[in-house]
C-alpha cells in the first residue's frame, strides 16, 4: 500500500509494531501519539548526523550589519538555516560572489561596519531561536544565499511524506519500535536490526568531506 502521508506511515507502523490489526482503523489517540514520535524521531536524527537537509536557494535583503533569521524573527522570515554554503551579491542583473566567513573569524574583525560601499562577506551563527547573518562591507544590500535547511516535523496527520528514497522504510521500523516500547511492547527484533543497518547507511551518505587547505599551496 502507497505511503503518501504521515498518517500512511504510522498506521503502518502500528501495525507492524502489533497495536492495530491488519484490517483495524487506528484509533485518533493511537495516531495523534505515532505523530508525536515520529517527530520526536526526525528531531533525534540530527544528534546522530542521521537528518536530511535540503539546498535552499533564496533572496534576502539586508539593512543592517546583523539579522535576524527565523520564522517570527522580524528579520529573514523563512525557515532558520543549518549552515550557508554560498553567498553571491545582487547587482542588477549580475550576481558577484561573497566570500564567507567562519563565525570566528568575523567575530575577530576589529572593524565590522568597515565601508567598502558593497557587501563583500557573509558570516552566520545559527543560533537559537533565531539565526544571525552577519555581513561585512557595508550594512545594506540584496544577497542571493544557498544553506542547507532541515527536513521540517510533520504539522499534521495529513502532511505529505515526501521523503528521499530510503526514509520510509527506515521510519516505519524506527517508529514500530518505539511506538511499541511507549506501549509496553516487546520490539520487534528484525525491525531492531533494519533501523541499525539503515542507520549505518545513512551515516556513511550523509557524511561531508573535510576540505583541508594548506597557505603554502595557491
């Protein structure tokens, strides 16, 4: 059967953790409780360097040396990113690089309002609730920015899954096994052992080379 909501996958889930019977509707409390969970997986993932991230290209305006960036914020509205990958400033038609700056490095700078009549760095912390983007060179101006922002928790029961290939099936297994402890259920150890191999998987896809530099080579 299609998984096409979080509804879809938990009631799956449900059933492979045995709370429902195969041809039993869930009950509304059943799966308002997988939905809390299934969040609650999604949010964990990011401690384990397990999360899906997804490249984010937006533009921002700036007017000042510090923003704000979070929904609520009163600054850049949408979602607060993880990291920024690249920066390039808006020049009419034209789009001109920025370089970016590790947030030490800007925390560093003696000058941080320094004039150059352009906006000639990025820096970003990303902080809680809000992330703060810094820019360098002057305090105003249009900014095309690409960050990577995570894989958003599921609002409702009728939120579209669309996930990348793979994650359904490794939720489906992670949420039967701790739906079914939450209930005093014995896990069901061929799902214990897919979540562990997939979790393996998905360590080794997610991660990210180190980029190693050397000032004696150009």
């Amino acid at each position: 059967m299609p998984m096409n909501t979080a509804q879809d996958l938990i009631d799956s889930a449900l059933r492979l953790a045995g709370l429902v019977d195969r041809d039993s509707t869930p009950s509304t409390s059943l799966r308002q409780n997988g939905l809390d969970a299934l969040n609650g997986i999604i949010d964990s993932l990011v401690l384990n360097q397990l999360a899906v991230y997804r490249y984010d290209d937006e533009q921002v305006t700036v007017s000042a040396t510090e923003t704000n960036w979070g929904p609520g914020s009163g600054g850049i509205t949408s979602t607060r990113p993880v990291q920024l990958i690249a920066g390039r400033l808006v020049s009419g038609t034209s789009e001109l690089p920025v370089r970016l700056m590790d947030i030490a490095e800007y925390r560093a700078l003696p000058d941080k309002t320094a004039g150059f009549g352009m906006i000639t760095a990025l820096s970003y912390d990303p902080a809680m609730p809000y992330g703060k983007l810094y820019v360098f060179g002057s305090t105003s101006g249009t900014l095309k920015i690409t960050s990577l922002k995570p894989w958003t928790q599921y609002a409702a029961l009728s939120s579209p899954l669309d996930l990348p290939p793979g994650y359904v099936r490794y939720l489906r297994h992670s949420l039967a096994v701790e739906i079914g402890a939450e209930n005093e259920r014995l896990p069901n150890m061929v799902s214990v052992a897919i979540v562990r191999a997939m979790e393996r998987q998905m360590s080794v896809l997610n991660a990210r080379p180190v980029k190693i530099s050397n000032d004696w080579i150009t």
